[in-house]
C-alpha cells in the first residue's frame, strides 16, 4: 500500500491510497486535482473515504460522481445525511477494504458528530480531528468529547502514519510553544518541519502536540494559568479556547 498527497484548494489535503492498481480517495475537497493524480498515478478509482461532512473535504464528490459512476462512498454514520452519494455508512469498530487490505473506523466526534478516521494498514487518515501539532476547532460536540476521541487516537501504535487534512503544522507548533516553551521536541520540530508536513506519526504528535498532552505537568499548568481544573478533558478545553483566540 502507498499513498499520493493530493494537495486540495488552499490549504486541505486528500490522499489517494493505492494498493495492487486500485486507490480510494480520503476527503476529495475538489475533483480535478484528485482526476489529475488519478490519471498520473495509472490507477482505477473505486472509493471515497470521506472523514466529515465538511464541503472543503467533499465537495469534489459531484465531479468524481459524475466521472467514475459506481464508486463506493464510506462516511460515518452521523455525517453520511450531509453528503452526496453515501454508499455505506459506517459505525465505531466497523471494518473496511481496499483491494483485500482489511482497515478500521474509529468514530472520533467533536469537529463534526459523524467525524471518523480511516485506519488501515499502519496508517490513519484523521480528517479534522487531529492535524500535525493541533487539532479541528470543536464545532459540533464539546471539549470532553473532542478530548475522549483526541485520547483515543493517541492510543494509536506510536508508529502509525497521521495523513491529516489541512496543512497548518507550522501555525499550530507556534501555539505549541507558546504552551509549551520548555519542550525540546516542539523546538526541535519547529526547526525541521518538512513541506508538505504530511504525513506525521502518532508518536510526533504525542511528544508535540498540546492536544494529546493533557496530562503533562506543563500543560496543565498552562491550562490552569485559565482556569481549568487538572482533568483531562477541562485541561482540553482550556487549552482550545486559548488556541482559538491565539494569533
Ligand atoms: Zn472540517
């Protein structure tokens, strides 16, 4: 299995993932750089996986639709209403295939209800959720439910490839060191962020992103300096609105 990055609209990300001549496309913001990759890569287009309702993430779907007729559309269970040409929807744990590859949905609410991320083969494709050094803003759920599905894809095996949708690593290490001004890997990455900064692992994002770091001392002091309580979940939140305002 191989993935292409296919750089979407301004700043999104879809991937075509291929495995033995066939691909799924993750999160078609538009059709024709993803018909481009299609076309260049020499591969048959069979699915789209899409994360979340989101038009920057699926609104290539119409023209994709409209030039591969019969394609397979997976989309989580609570988003699935919100897109066009959803074949299946998908629920927590349910599996998935591409070309054989068995990968699973973990249903990770808060940017959107119906937000999920596609695991397969050692690799994760988090939408919104979770980007390389941040998080999607919690549009939808609230602060304790974006932090369980956060803490859930930390869980992840640390080598797991992070394929996230929007290129914002460089902004979000900026607010990662305003968190944490002591953490010797987020000044590390901040040095050697590679461009595109896509794809990153579970462990980069452990040991960096403030987001998956709501135990460490440092974070929570920070997160108290607002306010919050010490449990994960406010520590979270406090640390989200922060980022929200921060410039
Ligand atoms: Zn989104």
């Amino acid at each position: 299995m191989r993935v292409a990055i296919v750089p979407c609209l301004k700043d999104n990300f879809a991937y075509l993932v291929i495995e033995g001549g066939v691909a799924a496309v993750v999160d078609p913001g538009e059709a024709e750089p993803v018909l481009a990759a299609v076309a260049r890569e020499g591969v048959r287009l069979a699915a789209v996986w899409a994360t979340h309702h989101h038009m920057d993430h699926v609104g290539g779907l119409p023209g994709l639709l409209a030039a591969h007729p019969g394609l397979e559309v997976l989309a989580g269970e609570r988003d699935a209403g919100k897109i066009e040409g959803v074949t299946r929807a998908l629920a927590d744990g349910d599996e998935f295939e591409l070309a054989g590859v068995r990968g699973r949905v973990l249903h990770n609410p808060g940017h959107t209800l119906g937000a999920i991320t596609f695991v397969i083969d050692g690799r994760a494709f988090t939408g919104d959720t979770l980007f390389g050094g941040g998080c999607g803003r919690v549009f939808e759920g609230d602060p304790a439910m974006m932090h369980a599905s956060l803490e859930r894809l930390a869980a992840l095996p640390p080598a797991t490839e992070v394929y996230f949708g929007h290129e914002y690593t460089a902004a979000n290490l900026r607010f990662a060191a305003a968190v944490e001004p002591d953490n010797a890997d987020v000044a590390r990455r901040v040095r050697e962020i590679p461009t595109p900064s896509t794809p990153s692992t579970i462990e980069l994002e452990r040991a960096t992103n403030p987001f998956l770091r709501s135990h460490v001392p440092a974070v929570i002091a920070a997160a108290g300096a607002r306010g919050a309580a010490a449990d994960g979940a406010s520590v979270f939140g406090a640390i989200r609105a922060w980022k929200n305002d921060f410039k």
